[in-house]
C-alpha cells in the first residue's frame, strides 16, 4: 500500500520566526541610519564595538584552536536554526528523497528563502573540496547608474568573498573589516537525512540592510557549486578544469591569479 504524501501545511508548520522575502536591492544605507547620522556614524559605532571585543574574539579563537573566520564560522553553524524546527522530521523521514525536496524547495521558494536539496555525494565531494580550499572570489555583475555598458561588456563587476563554504560577504567589506566583515549570505547545510534519503538540505539567508537580493543569492549559491563539485580524472570537461584551476591559483599561486579570468570563466557558466 503506497502512502499518500502528506499535505505541505501538515510537514512545514514549525517555522515561527518571520521569514525574509525577495525583495528588489536592499540599500546598505537605510532610512534609520540616516536619521542617526548618517553611514560614517554607523561605521565609526560598529569599528569601535569591533575594537573594544576583537581581543576577546581572538582569545577565545585561540583557545579552541581556531582561527577568528573558523570561529565565526562554528558560531554561525550553532546560532542555524535546528532542521527539526522547520521539518517535521517524524513525517518527513516516511517520504520519498524526491518528495522531500520537492517540499523543501517549494517552501522556501514561497517564503523568500533561497534552498537547495542537494544529493549527498556532491555535498562531500564539495565539502572536501572547501575544507582544502576554504577562500574564493565569486564575482556578480553590477550596473552602473548613469553609464552604458559597451556591447559585449560585462559591466561593473562586485567580487564576494566566499568563506569556509558557508558564508559570503563583499571582498570591499573583508578588505575593510576582515574577521570582522558582515556576512551577506549564510548558507546552512543540513545533514540530518544525508544518510538515510541521500540528500542534505541546504537554505540561504540573506542577512538584514544589505545590498543583495535574492536573484544575486542564487547566482552566488550557484556559482559557488559550479566551482566546488569537481569531477576527477576523464570525467572533468574542459570547464571543469578551468574552474578547477582558478581554484587551485587562488590559493598555491595568488601572484598569478587572474580576476579577468575568473569573471569570463563566470560569466560563460550563465
């Protein structure tokens, strides 16, 4: 006797926090910050918050052996919210791996949530692949308000900085405040059904007041599995490779890593 799927309501009712939606660009400058003083305040309040705990992050990194971004890293894993709160998991574990993420991506996709039900294989293939290399650049394009772009032209060009596989933020904003840097995306893997259905449940928020929207997260999510599954020996296309390389250069050879490359070899996966 088959069973009948459970209706969506019935599976996906733990979800109490108010989810994000997809809205056009967010202004990394809002209305409220204006009224305080404007962005300069804002950053001068947040360096001197940074200033006065940055020893007190680095001491505790230290203690645990980890360096501040694997610190961030582990707390931003522990502060995810539990599968168990968002998937009924006594019904969902009775489902078919494509039901599952059939009802995982329909969720998100009306909530506002970028998500992904990935199959377990390439989620080890490209954890082990982000433990070896766990910092990227992945590029985004950006217009230009004001100006035409030439044809052919990918236009103004925003590098992101992906770290240990989970966490983007703009390369300008790393520069700026390294360890310290605000998160733009947080990407969370689940794992809880990788074992007994085959797939690791993957979701992606976009943090608050920031300047992406979520057609820019899932170029990003994208992207960043395009260069993080990699296929080995015969079965690696030329692609493949390509990407495979700027990987590799980015970390081995950083003096010969090229950004015009890296946008084209991005650009020609779109």
């Amino acid at each position: 006797m088959l069973l009948r799927p459970l209706p969506l309501s019935r599976l996906l009712l733990r979800s109490t926090r108010p989810l994000s939606s997809s809205l056009p660009l967010r202004s990394a400058t809002p209305d409220w910050q204006e009224l305080i003083g404007g962005r300069e305040v804002v950053d001068r309040k947040r360096a001197a918050f940074e200033d006065k705990y940055k020893a007190a992050f680095e001491k505790k990194a230290r203690l645990e052996g980890l360096s501040v971004e694997q610190l961030k890293h582990k707390a931003a894993e522990e502060d995810a919210r539990p599968l168990e709160d968002i998937l009924d998991l006594s019904k969902a574990t009775s489902l078919t791996p494509a039901s599952i993420s059939q009802l995982w991506t329909t969720y998100h996709q009306a909530k506002g949530f970028l998500s992904a039900a990935i199959p377990t294989a390439t989620y080890e293939r490209m954890s082990t692949v982000a433990k070896k290399y766990p910092l990227f650049v992945l590029p985004l394009a950006r217009d230009i308000v004001g100006e035409d772009k030439p044809e052919g032209s990918a236009g103004a060009v925003e590098m992101h900085l992906l770290v240990s596989f989970v966490l983007f933020t703009p390369l300008a904003e790393y520069q700026a405040r390294q360890s310290f840097a605000q998160p733009y995306l947080i990407l969370t893997h689940y794992t809880d059904l990788s074992t007994s259905h085959g797939v690791v449940l993957m979701r992606g928020e976009i943090s608050d007041n920031v300047a992406l929207n979520a057609l820019d997260a899932h170029v990003l999510s994208v992207r960043l599995q395009l260069f993080y599954h990699q296929k080995e020996g015969m079965e690696a296309g030329v692609q493949e490779k390509a990407r495979r390389e700027l990987l590799e250069c980015f970390h081995e050879r950083p003096e010969e890593f090229d950004v015009e490359k890296l946008v084209k070899t991005a650009w020609e996966l779109d």
